[in-house]
C-alpha cells in the first residue's frame, strides 16, 4: 500500500508577524495529512504545497526584513505557482505602493494602493471613528470564491489597522467592509487570496477560512 504523501503548509517567517498563532490555527482545521511549518527557508517555501504570507507592524519594516532575508524570490514564485494566502499587513505588502512610513514601494502583485483612514475619520454621520480599525466587523463577500465556503455572507471578521487597500482593478476585490466608508477587506487573482482581517483571531469563521485554504487548489 503507498504511503499518501503530506501536503505541507509554509508559513513565512521574515520576522514580523503573529506566527505561532497562525501556525496553530492551522494546524487545529488540518487533517493527519496536511503538515504546517513555520520558516525563513526560501527552499522550504519553494518545495511547499500551498503558503502563506502573515504580517503586523509597520509596511516598511515587514518589506525590509522580506527582501534582508532573501525571501522575495520565492514570495513571488510561489504567488505564481501555488495557492498563496495573505493575512493583515500580508494584503498591503502586496500592493504597489503604501502611504504608512512617508511611502513605501511594496511587491506589486496588485496594482493599487494602501491608504491611510486619516487622524480625523469619521462615520456617516459626521462621528469621529478610532484609528486604528480595531475589533469585529462585518465582511460582504463581494465574489464567490473557494476560500468563502461555508461563510455566510457579512460574517464578523477581527480587525486591526489603520491603512486600508485600493486595487485599481474593482474585479479583484473579493469582500468589502464598513467603517466610515466602504472599503476592501479580500482581494483575490488565479492562486492568490489575500485578507487584511486576522483569521486566526475570528473564532469559527477564521478557521473555516484556514481550513478552505488548506483544501483549495489554487482555483478560483
């Protein structure tokens, strides 16, 4: 009988990012044989089977330590070979360029922008709304995709930032949310979704969301 082969899950380490959280969450939805590795290994990342991207902090600190540690190469090899999967921070170190840190050039594999909420942001009736965006809120999944199965629609999402992205492509927004304007919240292209809420700390839907990573093919 042939040994099934395990399908591994790379979570990058460069250094910034809540790793052990994610890699728990992980592994709590994978089956016996899906394995999870936390690494700064760009080998490891290449032979992985899908990966994923977290990030906290400040965007030109979390875009220093990925290209300080040799990690570009293979962050771009695998958004063009696997499915890949970005978390808070990951979303906006996609995009062309940010407003955070004076303006910082990130990877540009969406073309748009990270925007600032603004220090006097306020609601639709004129309300001042905290900045950063944090706790819970509604996510309205704008496209059908696999990483959205058995989420129902406007699930709450935990949240924490204070920079929101801008692709210029409308088509690849994958869910938008509320807070003193709409803005978007998932971007999705071929075998790459990416999110600026943390899944890991959104209880049962964060980990159905883990758990559609760990099963899709990379397929929209």
């Amino acid at each position: 009988m042939s040994e099934i082969k395990k399908s591994t899950v790379a979570v990058i380490d460069y250094g910034m990012g809540n790793l052990h959280s994610v890699a728990k969450a992980l592994e709590h939805v994978a089956d016996e044989n899906t394995k999870v590795v936390v690494t700064s290994d760009p080998k490891a990342i290449d032979q992985a089977d899908r990966v994923l991207l977290p990030g906290v902090g400040a965007i030109r600190d979390c875009i220093g330590e990925m290209y300080n540690a040799g990690l570009v190469p293979s962050i771009r090899k695998a958004m063009a070979e696997k499915p890949f999967l970005a978390i808070c921070v990951g979303i906006q170190s996609l995009m062309s360029h940010s407003e955070e840190n004076g303006g910082v050039d990130c990877l540009n594999h969406f073309q748009g922008n990270a925007l600032f909420f603004g220090e006097d942001h306020k609601d639709h009736n004129g309300s001042k709304l905290k900045v950063p965006h944090m706790g819970w809120n509604q996510v309205k999944q704008v496209i059908n995709h696999p990483l959205w199965a058995n989420i129902e629609d406007n699930a709450r999402f935990y949240f924490v930032h204070s920079f929101y992205v801008v692709p210029e492509n409308k088509g690849e927004v994958a869910g938008t949310c509320n807070y003193g304007l709409d803005f978007c919240v998932a971007l999705a292209r071929d075998n790459v979704f990416a999110v600026q809420f943390h899944p890991e700390k959104s209880h049962k839907d964060g980990l159905q969301l883990y758990k559609n990573f760990i099963q899709w093919d990379g397929k929209p």
